[in-house]
C-alpha cells in the first residue's frame, strides 16, 4: 500500500520547528537547505521526512559550524566526514563543559561572599580557622597605583577566567608591624583546581585573625592597626603575610560599600 506523503508549506514547516520563515528562505536562496516538492499549483513544498536532516542543520550550527562548513560537508556527506566532526566537536564540548563548570564555581563562591558581606559592620575583627587553599602568587612592583598598568601586568600572567576569581595583595609581617601599608610586596589570586599553573602556592590551614572593612581604601591603615592592638591585647602571635581582597567589587554602586578582607596567620 502507497503511504501518502506529507508535504508542508514553508509557513507550516516554519510553526512545527519554531523558527522564523525567512530562515528558511535564507537557507533555500543559499542552497543550505530546501524544499524538495514541487505541487501541481507550481509551489514547492517540505515533506516532513526533511524534518530530521533540518533538525541535524541546526544542531551543527549551534556548535558553532559556519555556513559554509555546513554546506561543505552536505555537498558529499560520509561516515567518515560526520565521525571526523563528531569527534572534533565532542572535544570542544568538553572544553566548553570545563569552562562553565569553571563559572558555576566562581558565581557560588562569590554569592557566598557577597551573602557574608551583608551581615558585615563597618569595620569588623573575627578569629576564625580557615581551609588549606592554593593561591598563585606574583611579584608586586608598581610604586605607582597605576590600575591600567596594573592589569597589563597582570594579563600576562593570568588568563581572564584566573583573575574573575579575585585579585589580592599580600603584605609581609614586618610591613604590617613597621605600618608600611602603601606598598604590596606581592599579589596573588585563588586558584581553582581546574586551573593548571607551573608554581602553585598553598595559604596555609589554621586559626587566622581576620578584619573586615567596608568604605574606601584610606581607612584600611586603622584597620590594620587595630588588628595588630587586638593581637597584643589577646596574645595572639601573628606569622607569615597579610592576605588583602575585595569581596564584593561587582555588586556595589558606591565606594562607601566597597569589603575588603585583611586575613592573617597566628601561631600557634
């Protein structure tokens, strides 16, 4: 028994896929992708067996495939031209997996602290313990606080998706103690372990005193000093660098909101 075929206008064809119909006119003056009947009325006409190849069009495009490319391979498609495909774009799907998994950790690390800075005071000292956690540490040399420059620097060292992590600075002990604040003697970010470097370092675990403040930069000395007397009066023995980081730069419209965490060590 003969099946009868379905043909489709360009407007029905159009509606059962959810795409405008001057993509399909586009695709059929281009020679992408076109009807394949011509009616006794003279019109030509989708069959609905042409849903599938149309489905496989755009399912390429949306990895990325130029036009070209796409018609490229359906002037004289093989087993071995879709394998070669599959398998370039399987790679590139997992690049791409990678990297918004990478994203997806950012974005809740960063909710966590921008949750945590909206309890904050103005200016706030805690002691808590605190994680092992790798960081990747550059030398500072900028006695100028030239930002430009600044981020230059920092480029060729760091890839983009590194620095959304955060950018701090540290300050040696000694520093801190002499109330040396104006210069960084290095700067480090927080490494996630999707990110390969050759020298990583480890910020390490143990009990930290911490200070918080919120406002602008010129105040960060008397936070400083007021850890440093907080230390003293509680005999607590401080080691190692101050940690320096912004925790909510993104999500503020104003300076007077801006957190900045002060982390140090103390020996125990």
């Amino acid at each position: 028994m003969k099946k009868n075929l379905v043909h489709l206008t360009t407007a029905q064809f159009a509606k059962m896929h959810n795409v405008n119909k001057r993509t399909l006119h586009y695709y059929d003056n281009i020679g992408l992708f076109s009807p394949c009947t011509k009616g006794e009325n003279g019109y030509r006409y989708y069959e609905i067996s042409q849903s599938i190849d149309f489905e496989y069009i755009r399912m390429l495009k949306d990895l990325n495939m130029s036009i070209e490319e796409i018609k490229l391979y359906l002037r004289k498609p093989s087993p071995d031209k879709f394998i070669e495909i599959a398998e370039t774009k399987e790679k590139e799907i997992e690049n791409q997996i990678k990297k918004l998994k990478h994203i997806k950790k950012i974005l809740q690390i960063k909710k966590e602290q921008v949750n945590f800075c909206n309890n904050l005071q103005e200016q706030e000292i805690k002691v808590i313990n605190c994680k092992k956690e790798k960081i990747s540490i550059i030398p500072y040399s900028f006695v100028e606080n030239d930002i430009s420059k600044l981020f230059d620097y920092i480029k060729k060292i760091w890839n983009l998706e590194q620095i959304q992590m955060g950018v701090g600075g540290m300050l040696s002990l000694k520093k801190v103690m002499n109330k040396e604040f104006e210069l960084y003697d290095k700067l480090y970010t927080p490494v996630l372990n999707s990110i390969p470097y050759e020298k990583i370092y480890t910020k390490p675990e143990g009990t930290y005193l911490c200070g918080y403040q919120k406002g602008r930069w010129d105040r960060i000395p008397e936070l400083y000093e007021k850890m440093i007397a907080f230390a003293k009066k509680n005999d607590l023995k401080l080691t190692g660098y101050a940690y320096e980081l912004g925790l909510n730069e993104f999500v503020i419209s104003s300076q007077e909101d801006y957190i900045t965490q002060i982390m140090i060590k103390i020996d125990k």
